[in-house]
C-alpha cells in the first residue's frame, strides 16, 4: 500500500511537471554555425601575413584596432601548451555611437570581432559573427540599415583580404 502511494505521488508529480512545461515557451535551436562567418587561410598564408594583411585593410577602410586578445600567447605564457587563438576587435567610434543611440542592444555586439582560430588539423581560420543575420531579420530606418550594411561589408572585406594576404 506504501509502494501504491509512494508511486502515485510521483506520478502526479511527473504529470504536473510536464504540464506546467508544456506552457512554457518553446527554446528555437539552431545550427550555430549559421551564425558565424568562416574563411581558411589561403594556402601558403602565415598567420602573420594574414594579421598585416587585416591590420592593414582595417587601416584602409578606416576600421579602428581597438582591442587584441592572443589567447593562446596567454595560455602558453601560463605554461599551457595551446594552438592558435587571436581576437581581434574593429570600431569607427562615430557609428557604434550611431548604432547604441539608435538601440542601445546593440552595443552587444560591438565592437566587431574577427578570430583566428588554428584547428585540430592545424588549419588557420577566421571566424566573425554573421551580421546578415542581424541585418535581414530587423526592421531598422534606412540610416541605420544603410551603417550596418557598410559595417559588415567593411568586416568582410578585411576578412577577405587577410585570408588572402592580399594588403
């Protein structure tokens, strides 16, 4: 009689569990790689023919360096033995102004970031959100949409240009 009760206890209180999650909103899962941005190296590129390639672009489309974090410098410093981890980080202060006037949001995704990412196989990537995304997916007035559309372009092109090594 213990167990009888002991059982139906638990069963109403499994019954009542997924009742009350059944009401909860449903979680959208997606594949995160539709949310990055991913270009190798172009074969016989060094790594740091593709950072002066970047540094240089970014230079030429008036993108401010405003940060670098070498995390795997970090980690081997430490004594960790790590491949190649680099994040770099791309501005023009004016427009993230701009754009955290506009919806302060998305300053979340400032400033834009570019990594170097050396894999398992020691390939050499480069990695940077997807702003498409952001872009097709929101309604914004023509200025903003116009500001976005350039940043990522100019994000893209110095991609491009440092898997290349093209200045």
């Amino acid at each position: 009689m213990k167990f009888k009760t002991i059982f139906s206890t638990l069963l109403a209180a499994l019954l009542l569990s997924t009742t009350v999650s059944a009401k909860e909103p449903g979680v959208a899962v997606f594949n995160v790689e539709q949310s990055v941005i991913k270009i190798a190296l172009r074969d016989g590129i060094s790594p740091q023919d593709a950072i002066d390639a970047m540094m240089s672009k970014a230079n030429d489309l008036n993108m401010k360096d405003v940060g670098r974090q070498n995390v795997s410098g970090e980690l081997n410093a430490r004594g960790n033995k790590a491949r190649h981890l680099e994040v770099f980080q791309f501005c023009r202060p004016a427009d993230a102004r701009t754009m955290a006037d506009y919806n302060v949001v998305y300053a979340a995704y400032m400033p834009c970031r570019i990594s170097m990412v050396e894999d398992m196989d020691g390939r050499f990537w480069l990695v940077t959100l997807n702003l498409d995304m952001l872009i097709e997916n929101t309604v914004l007035p023509d200025d903003i949409y116009t500001l976005a559309i350039k940043t990522n372009s100019n994000m893209l092109t110095i991609m491009s240009s440092a898997a290349t090594g093209e200045f």
